[in-house]
C-alpha cells in the first residue's frame, strides 16, 4: 500500500500541477480568510460607536451634561477601546495566508525527502476503500489558527491503477483496481 501511495504522489506532484495545486490552495485560503474575518463587521460597528461618541460630545458642548451622559459616554469609550483591539486581532489574522511559494516550497522539499518522510511532509490522512483511495494533502508544515481537519478543499488529482493479485499455493490469480482520489 505503502508503494502505491508514493506512486500516486510522483505521478500527482509534477512541476504543472504543483503551480496548480500551490494556485488554487492560495485562493482558497485567500477566500477562507476572508469569509472568516469579521473585520467589515467589527469596523461598521466602530462607525456607529464613533458617531454615537461624537453625537454625545456635540450636546455636551451645547451644555447637555448629565451623569447618564458621562456614563454613557465612557461606556462607549470603553466599547471603542475593545473594538480596536479586536479588529486588530482580526486583521493579524488575515496576515496569516499562506503565499503561493510557501506552498510550493513545501511540496517540492517533501519530495525530496526519503519515502516515509515525505509521506509524513504530503499526507494528512489516507482513507482506504474496497475500490478507492482518497488521499488528502498537507500544504505546508504548520498548523494556521484557521485550519480545520474537518473540510475537503477540492479534488486536486485522480487516476485508476490495477493490480494483478495471485493466489497462494497455485491458485487463480484476480485483478483489482483502484481509483485513487488525492484532495487538498
């Protein structure tokens, strides 16, 4: 099994399609962020704050000052002070996409590595059925805040491969054949 893994993985890997695979992981990490961050949420929100504050200040300023305005107000203060550090908490995770060449560098170093390594280095699991192998990629080496293991990306990569199968003792010989699926 071991064999037919490495197999799949020099024939999958080759220089075209890791630019495709290191391309299209990018975007959907790209698009993941994205879709996970609550940047435009937490900013709207600020807005309001902010205006809100400023809404405040221009009746303290025409001389409407009680003890529920100064509550309020530091009230929003406060609320605008949590606001900003959780933007920027947001906006560092945006910082952590992977890059294209960081795909890349990961890919072509693992397959410089000795057969057990690699697999290490490329495979994050191997599902193995009666006619089929999925095998799902690793992309990089470390684990992002955002990853799940719980998600299929795309299909990156698929081909059958047959194996005669003989029999102990002189038996009959049968053949079985894979589909191999490789996700990233």
């Amino acid at each position: 099994m071991e064999d037919l893994v490495i197999e799949a993985i020099y024939k999958s890997l080759n220089s075209e399609n890791i630019n495709f695979l290191a391309e299209r992981i990018f975007e959907f990490h790209k698009n993941r962020v994205n879709e996970l961050s609550t940047v435009n949420l937490l900013v709207q929100e600020l807005k309001e704050i902010e205006i809100t504050i400023k809404n405040i200040i221009n009746a303290i300023e025409q001389g409407i000052f009680t003890s529920s305005t100064k509550e309020r107000l530091e009230e929003l203060e406060n609320k605008k002070s949590i606001l900003q550090q959780q933007i920027e908490q947001e906006q560092i995770k945006t910082k952590l996409i992977l890059s294209k060449e960081e795909i890349r560098s990961h890919i072509l170093i693992a397959l410089k590595k000795d057969s057990q390594s690699m697999i290490d280095a490329l495979i994050k699991k191997i599902i193995l059925y009666n006619d089929k192998i999925e095998i799902y990629l690793k992309y990089t080496n470390t684990k992002r805040p955002d990853d799940s293991d719980d998600h299929q990306v795309f299909l990156f990569y698929s081909f059958s491969k047959s194996y005669e199968i003989f029999k102990s003792g002189g038996g009959h010989s049968y053949k079985i054949t894979f589909e191999i699926t490789f996700w990233a």
